[in-house]
C-alpha cells in the first residue's frame, strides 16, 4: 500500500511539473519573460523534490520509474492543454481562393473579421486566385476555418503563429 500511494505522489507531481514546464516553453515562445521565469521555478522546485523523493526511497519496483515516466507523459499532454486554453494568442491566416469572387471577402468582413486581398498570378490557370491574409485571436481559429470552407471548400488555408501586431484589425 505504501508503494502505491508513492507511486501516485510521484505521477500527480509530475503532471505537474512537466505541465508547468509546457506552460513555461509557450510563455517563452509569447515573449512573457517574467511570467515564464517564476514558472520555470516553480516547475524545477517541484521536479527536484520528486527525483529526490523517487531515487531515495526503499523500495526496488518497477513501478516507481513507471509512475515517473507516466506522470511525464500525462504532464506533458495536459500542459499542451492549459497552454491552449490559458495563453492568448494572435494567427495569421493565410487562404488561397480559387475562382474569387467579391462576395467572399464581404461575407467574411460581415463577420467582423479584417482581411487583406492579394492578387495571383499562377501559371496555367485562368482562374481569379487571391491570398485572403487575416490576423485573428487564437479562439477564433474555428469559426473563420468553418466559414472559409463554407466559401470555398477547395481552399489552400496555412494558419501560423503571431508573435507581434502593430496596428490593425484583429477580432
């Protein structure tokens, strides 16, 4: 009985410490260097009480490495998590519209979304293609999606990370 209740302080206190050094790669990559500083703390502090905990004790199992290895795995799962939830962000949605049409782009203004047109030139087409570029927040990601593919399922859609705006019309 002891070794279990071991084993579970080991796995719980590695979710969250891995979930906490997740959470704390995502604030580097956001540029919130304070806030990534006291999580790496926080996230060390945790991890050296626990190794310590798990190489000094008096027991030979297999299942210490085996709650240490899970507790990383599920730490590193849910702190993927937590950072998508809890880290605001900023994307850049870039879409390549065969055959345009101007009511698309003033479907998309009616959302409330900004987007710039940028004109094609492709080779062996005569079609009308565009880049509709849009800077959104993070939580929008799926309404505009299902909206492009509701304007043209055939669309070529690239979504990346934004690191900074300056100016604009961001909803």
């Amino acid at each position: 009985m002891v070794i279990f209740l071991l084993c579970l302080k080991i796995f719980f206190a590695r979710i969250c410490d891995v979930s906490v050094g997740t959470f704390r790669t995502m604030l580097i990559v956001k540029g919130k260097n304070f806030t990534a500083t006291l999580a790496a703390f926080a996230e060390v502090f945790i991890w050296f009480l626990i190794a310590k905990e798990a190489l000094n004790t008096g027991f030979d199992s297999i299942y210490i490495p085996l709650a240490y290895a899970g507790g990383y795995a599920a730490g590193t799962y849910i702190g993927i998590i937590l950072s998508k939830v809890l880290i605001d962000g900023i994307v850049s949605v870039q879409a390549v519209i065969d055959n345009y049409d101007d009511k698309i782009v003033k479907e998309i203004r009616d959302k409330g979304y900004g987007v710039s047109i940028i004109p094609l030139e492709c080779q062996n087409t005569t079609n009308r293609k565009v880049m509709l570029h849009m800077q959104i927040n993070k939580k929008e990601l799926n309404n505009l999606m299902k909206l492009i593919k509701s304007l043209d399922n055939d669309s070529f859609i690239t979504v990346t990370e934004t690191k900074f705006v300056h100016n604009g019309f961001i909803k």
